[in-house]
C-alpha cells in the first residue's frame, strides 16, 4: 500500500507501474496522478492513443512494463502528453481506481541486474568504515566499479526483509578468526537510485557515453540491503554475493528521464582524463533530494538527506562502460549506481559508513543507539526532485525487517 | 554444426535440446539419438506420454525446456524411458531429422547466472600464476566462492567470440602503471560444467546439501571466456565484471541426472569440518572426462585433459550455500562451477593457469608457444563419461576467436 502523499505524483511526473484491482484482476500497465491509478490499456481501448500506430491495448495488459520501456521516445512522449491532456480534459472515464484500492506489483521482468559503485564520496567513506584510510578503488578516476546482482531475489517495496543466514567471522579483532554460522549480526541497507533500460543494445554495439539516453527508460528507487558480515568475507577474491543477493527491494514507479529532464544539473568534475568513449562534456546526474527514515520501536529518525548530484560517474558512464566490452543491454536490464553518499556523516547512504561499521552508534530522534538493523526496523526511502508543489516524487522503497526464519 | 561422433549420443543419454529446421521452422525441444534429432512435441501428439497425465505436446513446442525442466523428475524419467522404447521399437514415425539438418538454439532461458570457484586446484593454480604463492581464499574451507555473471551474454556453443575491448593496466612490471584502453591482450577460456535448476525453490526455504539434486535438471559445458587483463584491474573491490561478461558459451545438450546416476563418484575429503546445512557424507561429483582442444592456424593440439571428479566442492554444496541466506532459485538458472582443474599443467583448465598468465609458454602440437589466445584460435571443449561404447558424450562447447570490432 502506498502512503506517499499526492503531491508527489502532479501531472509533470506520470511515473509507470504495475497494478491490479478487486474488479482489475489481471496485473497490468498503470500510471498516477495524484491518488487516481490510471489503467492504461482501458485508455489505449478508447483509442486515445491511436496516433502513435502501436497496438498500446495489447502492451499496456501485459504484466510487466518492458515490452513499453522498449518503444520509442517519441511513441512514450505522446503517450505522456496524451495522458496529461485526458487527465486536464476530465476524459479518464472509468478507468481510474484510487491508490488505496490498487495493488502494485514488481514493475519489471529484469534480465540483468549491475550493481555500480558511482558515488566517490561512498567508496571512500566505506573505505575508511573498513579499512581506517579514505581511499578510492585502483581504478576509480578510469570507471565505475561494478558487480552483478541476483534477479531472482528482486522484490517490491513492502515486502519484508528477514534477516539472512550466513557463514562470517564473527570477531575480526579475536586472535582465532573463527568463521560461524547463523543469522547476519551486520543488517544494512544501501539507499541506491536505479535506472532502466528501454530500447536494448545488441551484442557488440559501441555505446559512446553521450548517446546512453536513449537506452535508459526511467529512474526508480532501489535498496540493496546487505548483510556486512556475511559480505566480509566473501569479498576476496570473487566480491558480494550471499551478503546481498537475499533481497534487493524496487521502487513500485519508474520516473521517465523525460520528466526528469527539468531537474538535470552537470556531473561533478573529472578527477583524471577518461578514455574517448567515455568522455562525456555533457554528463548530467539529476538533483534527486533522497531520504532515509528508521523507524525503530514507533519512533521515526530521518538518518539520511543527500542528494544524487553528488554521484561522481553518471548513468551515461555506467551504460558505457558496462558494454564497451561487447555485453548486450535488453529492455528490463537495471543498472543501480549504489549507495548515494555525502561527505557528511548526516549524507551516509548505508550504515557501514554512518556508524563506521557499527563501531561508532549514531543517535536516533529518541536518544538510542543505532549501529545496523534490528528485527523490527522499517528502513523507507524516499526520493523528490523540485519543490513540493510543482515537483516529481519516487514514491518510497520501503522495507521491514523481520527475525531470521527458523526452521 | 553440431560435429560430435554419433556414438556420444547412444540410448543412454537422451540429452535435451531446441533445434529448429527448414520444415520445422519453430525452435522447440528435441532429444538425440546418434545422428537422430526427435521433435518431441511430435511424439507427444502421437500421444506417446499420455501416461504422464502432463500436456507435453505444448509444453516440447516452446523454444526453451524451462517448462520440462520445471516438471517432476517422476515425469521426465517417464519422458526418458518412453523415449528409449519408442526408438528401440522403431516408433519414431516421421519425428526425426538429421543433425546435419537441423539448426541448434540456446536450450534455456537463464534468469541468473551464478558462477563458483569450487576447485581446489584451480584456485591454488590461479594464486600461484598472479600472486606468485598457492594459497587459498579466506573462507574456501568453508564454502565455494561465487560471483553473479551476465546473462545477457550467454550465447550458444559455435558463437564467434569478439575480443572484447576494455580498460588495464599494460604492464604491471613498469614503474608507472598507467591504464590503457583497447583490444585485450589476455584472452583465456575457463573450462567448466554448469547444472540447470530445474524443480524452482522458494525464497527462505532452507536447502541441505544433500537435498540439492532435487533441483537439478541436468548438466552442460560452459566456457566462461575471460580477458585477464580486463579482469586484473576490476578484481578489487567488486570482483569480475566486463572481463567476463562479453561472452560465455553454453553446449546445446543437457545431459540429465538420470542419465549420469551410474557414473558418480565421492567428492573428495573434506579439509575441514562444515556447517550442518552443508554436510553431506554422500557427496558426489560425477566422472567425467574432459579435454580442452585448440585449434591455431589450422594445427590442433589438446591442452588440457581433466576428470570432473577433481572439484573440492560438489554442486549439492554450490546450490546449499546460494541459497541459505534465503536466495530463491528459479527454473532454468544455471549454476556453473568455475575452472576445472588438476594439479599437473597437463590438467590447467585455462590458459592463466597453464601459461602461469603468458609468463611461461606452453608448447602446441607443432612446436609454437602457447601464451594467451590470438584471433583465428578455436577452443573446443568435450566432456564424456564412462568408454567409448557405452558412454555417454557432453557434445562439444566450441567458440572462435574473431578480431576486436573496429568501430
């Protein structure tokens, strides 16, 4: 259920999403405004959507939104405007449900799933989290890192997170490091922005970085939860993988790159030369204003404002660097930029680099002590470009933390 | 093309498979029998496994064997049996083609493709060959390491390969160790098996090792090609990513566990006590024989001959350890066990290994050094178990190198 106020979704956003209803069994392409869910095929029905030469009706029934984000740009920019003009017009008819009566669904069938690590600020509050020496990757100032992440366990905002097991050492600062197993003792979350791919890239295609627009249909929130323990001592020599492939939770709305348009701002500067197809005047990130609230025992902290401008390599890099190597992109594939930091302790993206890997407890509203997620915890997440009245909102990536699953 | 010898595919195997033709121009699942490729959907209108009470005539026409996959193992060794019958009673009919006459497709739709290091010798090799020490990683007493590889490039055995473009560090002996961009100069393959989830599992369902084969369709040849030079600078701190994920080949014929149960052997001793969820006192590997062929300019020589037996940790383990942390598995993923190796250089499943990463050239078949692989080179991979007669054959798993792409 989504408790995101209706402000957030005027009629400059138009996000897209996935719902059914009691009378709209079949889960299928919607879009908000305000508090009315738009089902899209009933508007495509009516023949609103003639002028574009698609058969909408058809793609707008199926279950996930790919075979939309596909398209091109300017088949989903009419149907953009032509939605805003049925809305202004009062011409929704009947095919509008309140968000109260809807449920949402994973927006996407995912083929891939790259998890980045764009933001310097991140790599370096993480290095000294763990290592005591702020410090960047080897290859940083070249290109994002990046690792693959799991499809399987991609889940919607709302479904609860149980804690995971896990083999870690238990006592890093023992003399004996002996390794355990049991339920993660290191529960975190990483506030990450997502960004999906629409019209695909074949296999071997040479994607310059200035032209990676044209593939990426929307923006979405993502948290990559991830376990710390279980992720130390998996990361040499092959890097995440149980630490994070338990649960990845998305964002119900992808925010098209044409409503983000208003709200680009310039990338930061390079650090270093880059290679020429990665070189990019251009590169743009967007002032996405993100948010992370804990809510632990009913009380609500804000433990995170930072925004996405800070990201050092933008989505056009990401784009370019993951398929100069010949690697296909299919419409669905997601890219996340991972954790979105500041330099300010109050600008943290994850717990890692908040209480210095649980060393250092971080002050909620109620005088507590944080270090990393306690069963119970809900972690939401939420992201707005523009002021309140006039600007676009994500929606929220929300999540509960339940006890580790007996058996 | 498929080349392998008839003998491979005797009454024993009954691999599956999807394979097209000029009169069956729809890709769907097939079995071979010697030279003999069997349209199922074919046999199954004929109502040959109507005893299965499952609509099989639907389910042998899509174009990928996830849905047989997923069924019961009841019900596919019922396939198998019916199968084997109807050819010894001449009952085939018209369902037949020539392998020469058919059109071979990638067998499965692969949602998440996970790749281990689950050799002992391999990653003493590997340490051995870049380190300069045998060594292993922190935890592989205790678990296999694994990273998520690119699904997107999955590409079915008698694919070219590109050499792949990317970002390295030229020469690490150099005082000045700048990254350069361009062609690879470090192209290997990496000689592995990989099984095919069949039965899915759930999200936080715990799975004990020795329940694992339960899941497991049947088993294939992977070459998980990679570019050394790439993969160098990437591996710290998110492990493998664009020196991987250009290619990877897949055989086109899954040999089920049934057809291998005569042929298993005991994994080999345990180094050190294990986790209760993964001990497994009837580990077992399977036996089979594989062997690495190149081919340069026109001169084959066969640089690697490996028993399959030899891997530390078993795919019971690898499926054990995916999901304790509450990973779901989904019909058609395929897990692969990363380079098989022995300890002799004679038994090096990749050229890092067997050319200590192209410091030490080995000696082809007519006398030339061996370093890394050059453009023009094919790699062949066969897999058998048990003799020649009475056998069982893998196919091949067959890619050749083509130039970088000019752009």
């Amino acid at each position: 259920m989504a408790s995101t106020s209706a402000s957030e979704f005027g009629i400059n956003n138009i996000p897209y999403g996935i719902a059914s209803s009691s009378t709209r069994t079949k889960p299928q392409c919607v879009t908000r405004i305000a508090d009315d869910v738009i089902f899209l095929a009933e508007l495509a029905a009516k023949g609103n959507f003639g002028e574009t030469g698609v058969d909408l009706a058809s793609i707008f029934l199926e279950p996930v939104l790919n075979s939309f984000a596909a398209l091109p740009k300017a088949v989903q920019s009419k149907v953009r405007t032509t939605i805003q003009s049925a809305y202004e017009k009062k011409a929704l008819g009947d095919s509008t449900e309140n968000i109260q009566a809807v449920k949402l669904h994973l927006p996407l069938n995912v083929g891939d799933f790259t998890d980045f690590s764009a933001s310097a600020n991140h790599v370096q509050n993480a290095a000294e989290a763990i290592l005591g020496t702020r410090s960047f990757p080897p290859a940083f100032h070249k290109y994002p890192p990046a690792y693959a992440g799991r499809c399987s366990s991609l889940f919607l905002s709302g479904t609860p997170v149980h804690r995971p097991y896990g083999q870690f050492i238990e006592n890093y600062a023992a003399a004996e490091k002996n390794i355990i197993f049991g339920p993660s003792k290191g529960l975190d979350y990483e506030l990450e922005i997502g960004a999906v791919i629409g019209k695909p890239l074949e296999a071997g295609t040479r994607l310059l970085t200035k032209d990676a627009d044209q593939h990426m249909f929307g923006l979405l929130l993502v948290n990559d939860w991830s376990a710390r323990d279980i992720q130390a001592l998996e990361m040499k020599p092959l890097g995440p993988f149980n630490g994070k492939s338990f649960t990845t939770t998305l964002s119900p709305w992808i925010i098209t790159l044409e409503a983000l348009k208003a709200y680009e701002t310039p990338a930061p500067p390079r650090m270093a030369p880059l290679a020429k197809f990665m070189d990019d005047p251009q590169a743009v990130n967007y002032n996405i204003n993100l948010e992370v609230e804990l809510v632990r025992g009913g009380v609500s902290s804000v433990i995170c404002k930072v925004g996405f401008e800070t990201m050092y390599w933008t989505f056009r890099h990401m784009l370019a660097h993951s398929t100069i190597n010949g690697c296909p992109l299919r419409t669905g594939d997601l890219i996340a930029g991972g954790t979105v930091s500041g330099q300010r302790d109050e600008e943290h993206g994850c717990l890692l680099e908040l209480t210095m890997n649980g060393r250092k407890p971080w002050k909620l509203s109620d005088g507590k002590e944080l270090r990393y997620l306690e069963d119970g915890d809900v972690v939401r997440f939420t992201g707005m470009v523009g002021d309140k009245d006039s600007g676009i909102g994500f929606g929220e990536c929300v999540g509960e933390v339940l006890p580790a699953k007996q058996f």
